[in-house]
C-alpha cells in the first residue's frame, strides 16, 4: 500500500545539524568553508573538455559548425550544479526534429576549448536503466520517430575537481538547421559543504497535501488504508490495513558522506478469506532499507541533495545488496531543507498534474 510513497520517502531521509568535529578532529565548520572556498575556482575549459564522458559523443577539434538559426532550443530547465565523479544533465527541447547537439565547454574568462563534441541524442539516452536510474539520467523512456526534447547525460572523470566552468550547446536537425547557441554556467559542487547539515537526524512525521488536502503520519503510529471489496457472494467487506513505520535515521558527516537507515512494517490480510466476506490477517510484512552515499549542499538555494552509492533491502527474510561506481549513482532527494533551532523539514514538491502539486514535507529531529 504505502511502500512506494515510503520509498519516496526514504529518498528524503536527511539530515541538518549543528557544528562537531569530524572524525580527524577538524570542525565542520571549517570543512563547509573549505568547500565553498574550492567551488569559487575557475576551471580550465580544456580540463572539462578532456575529462568528460559521454555516451553517442564525438570528440571533434576546433570549433562546432556555424547555426543558422533555422530551429529553435530551449534550454530554460538546465540546471547550474554539476557533482564530483557524475556531471550534469542538459534538458533540450526544440521547434524542430533534432538528431545531435554540439557541445563546447568554456572558462569563466571566455577562453573556449580547442574541440567540441557531436552528439547523437538517440544514442544518449539510456534503455536499460529501467529498474534502477542513474543518478541524473531519468528514467528511460522511448524515443518517437520526431524527437524535439532529449536529457543529454554528460558524466565527469575524476579528473575533474571543484570549481566552476560554461559550456555553449547548440541543436541540430537531420537537413542541417543549427539552432543558436546559449551559454549556462555550472559550479561543481564538493561532497559536504554546509556544516547546519551534519549530524544524526530522526524523522518523526511525514505530511502529504494533494488537491488542498493535507495528511500527517507521525512515526510508530499506524497510517491505514480503508476500502470495500466485493466478496463470492455479493455481500462486500470493508478492508482496513495499515503501515507503521518504526524509525527513520538519517546520519549525515562532515566528510561528505551520509547513511540511512528506514524500518517499517506492512499489514497484510487473506485474499482468499476475503473473497467469502472474512477479514483474517496473516504477518506484517517487514521493510527494512539501508543507504550510503555521498551529499551536497547549494547554499544559494537552501537544497540538499544526496547521492546513493550502495543500498541494502531486507523484506520479508529477503535481502539485495547492491552498489554502483562513479558515474552510475542513484539520486535520491534533490529539494529544499529548512533548518530551525535542533529541527529541520525536508520539502518535495510534484506536478505530475499541471494543475495541482503534490507537496511532501518530512520532519526530522535531533
């Protein structure tokens, strides 16, 4: 019932915090300052250049082909962060049927790359991402024989370090129209970086608003389900199951790691009793899901993020333990934390309906 929204909600379990030293004794303090200090350096636009991955490219020498602005692009949800060992994602959507995009990366100067690369965006996407995600290549999706809107995956070697940097893309179709270039400006984010979001965090409540309606489930209380069913005979039978989650811990340090830690329980009824109109349940189905990875904080945006590299699930006496290389993580909370005193709220806001958002707020404590 609740274990996909709990899921979701597991992607949330972070953290804020106060000051402490870390484990070889510096502040978090003085860490958090360090980061920022390294996010401010200019990177060379030949480092970019030579130290990215990405899938369908080419490598070409010297400049891209000159646009003629004959399609459109727009490139207005590009985001501005790009992660150590990951890279970034580059939304492009355009008037026209676009095969390729060209792609050169710059220096904060204006200094530009000596290549650029020409990628195809059929052979950018990822099909075989369906059961677990990368971490900022969504879901795969199939691609229509007119394509007007791709999410261009560029992956970073660990070459690449702190600091910021410009690229310049431009789209094209299969007759050769080029779109005008537009230029965004990305800073790499350190792992860590804000010392209000390290420490050991327990979730104590999760609220959900949907369509103006708001619901609070408090940690180690049962949040149930209630509907009616139509049994062999006709008559029907009212059906109440409940999910409780025990805990929630998130634990968040300074060096730029995190683990979580999420338990709960499922209750579970007898299909076939409830067929002839008797409701008997049977064990509570356990979930009990553990996370590390890697986090980072945007200060200009109060936004969090967290980066999973390894997870293990126990359900039900099963247990899958998996863990990924760089390049290949899982994004699980990317939003907005709001800290106040020992409290903090993590917000996640969806618009799956154009017309309404669906607003998940998660509470956490020391």
């Amino acid at each position: 019932m609740k274990i996909i929204l709990r899921s979701a909600a597991i992607a949330a379990l972070v953290m804020m915090a106060s000051c402490g030293k870390d484990d070889d004794g510096g502040s978090a303090g003085e860490m958090a300052e360090q980061a920022e200090l390294l996010e401010q350096t200019p990177l060379e636009a030949n480092t970019i250049a030579d130290n990215v991955m990405i899938q369908g490219a080419t490598k070409e020498e010297g400049a891209p082909p000159t646009p003629n602005g004959a399609i459109s692009m727009d490139i207005s949800e590009a985001g501005k962060t790009a992660f150590l060992n990951e890279g970034f994602t580059i939304p492009v959507s355009s008037d026209g049927d676009i095969t390729g995009a060209y792609l050169r990366f710059k220096a904060n100067d204006g200094t530009v790359s000596d290549s650029y690369y020409d990628i195809d965006i059929n052979a950018n996407q990822v099909f075989d991402k369906a059961a677990r995600k990368t971490v900022f290549q969504r879901a795969a999706r199939t691609l229509a024989s007119k394509v007007d809107e791709a999410n261009l995956d560029i992956d970073f070697s660990a070459q690449i370090e702190p600091g910021t940097f410009c690229y310049e893309i431009c789209v094209y179709d299969a007759e050769g129209n080029i779109s005008d270039p537009s230029e965004v400006c990305v800073t790499v984010e350190s792992w860590g970086g804000n010392a209000a979001v390290v420490g050991k965090w327990s979730l104590v409540k999760e609220e959900y608003t949907y369509a103006g309606t708001t619901e609070t489930y408090n940690i180690g209380e049962p949040d149930c389900d209630t509907w009616t069913t139509s049994c062999a005979n006709e008559q029907e039978l009212e059906i109440t199951v409940c999910y409780t989650q025990e805990y929630g811990t998130l634990e968040i340090k300074a060096d730029g790691s995190y683990s979580i830690d999420f338990k709960g329980a499922d209750q579970d009824y007898d299909d076939a009793a409830a067929s002839e109109c008797e409701l008997v349940y049977t064990e509570d189905s356990t979930y009990r899901y553990q996370s590390t990875g890697n986090w980072a904080y945007v200060t200009a945006e109060n936004r969090l993020t967290l980066v999973e590299y390894g997870y293990t699930v126990e359900e039900d006496g099963e247990t899958e333990v998996a863990s990924v290389e760089n390049g290949e993580a899982e994004l699980l909370y990317d939003g907005k934390a709001e800290v106040n005193g020992n409290s903090f709220v993590l917000i996640e806001v969806s618009d799956y309906d154009s017309s309404v958002e669906d607003i998940s707020k998660f509470y956490f404590e020391k």
